[in-house]
C-alpha cells in the first residue's frame, strides 16, 4: 500500500472530524468553506490560514472544538500523540505544521 502524503491525511483527518458532527452538516460546511470563503475541499490543507479563519465565521468559539478533533485524527493518522498544553492558547495552524514536520522527517528515514 503507497504512502499517503501529508495532504491526504490532513483531509481524512478534516472529513472525519466534520463528519462527527453529521454527514449534512459536513456537506454544509464544505459548501459554505467554498462559496464564502473559496477554499475548495481538496485545497483546505494549502490554505490553512483561510480554513482556519472559515471555520472561527462559521462556529464562533465552537470552531475550537472542531479544530482539536481535526487535530486529534491528523495526529492519531502519523502516529504520534497530541500533546498540548491547555493553559496556553491552541493554535490549530501550529499543530499542523508541527503534524506535517514529523510526517516529512519519517519518511526520509
């Protein structure tokens, strides 16, 4: 079985974290990330700053919730636990980057 790429693990991990909070509202959510905010759903991993930001438009302080889940699978997908600490402010964009680095360094070795 082929490697899947950062990418394609990162948007298993969004689907799945969308998808826990019923498929509609899953589709709702990718339709209105594209219309309002033009983030296509296989472009959601090259624009994490816009998806970030869609997500805060759309749930408000709920979007929290949604971005630890996201996080919670991407990390579960390479293998390596979440860790963070709950008294300093979770940023989403900082964790993926983080996820993808140690994705890229295990598959050079």
């Amino acid at each position: 079985m082929a490697k899947k790429s950062f990418e394609e693990l990162f948007l298993e991990a969004v689907d799945e974290a969308l998808a826990s909070l019923g498929d509609s509202v899953k589709q709702a959510i990718y339709f209105h990330l594209e219309k309002e905010f033009q983030i296509a759903k296989k472009e959601i991993p090259h624009h994490l700053n816009e998806f970030a930001n869609g997500l805060e438009k759309i749930f408000g302080l709920g979007a929290r919730f949604i971005e630890i889940l996201i996080m919670k699978n991407l990390y579960q997908k390479i293998g390596k636990s979440l860790v963070w600490d709950e008294s300093k402010e979770l940023i989403f964009i900082e964790y993926v980057t983080a996820a993808k680095r140690s994705l890229t360094r295990r598959g050079k070795h």
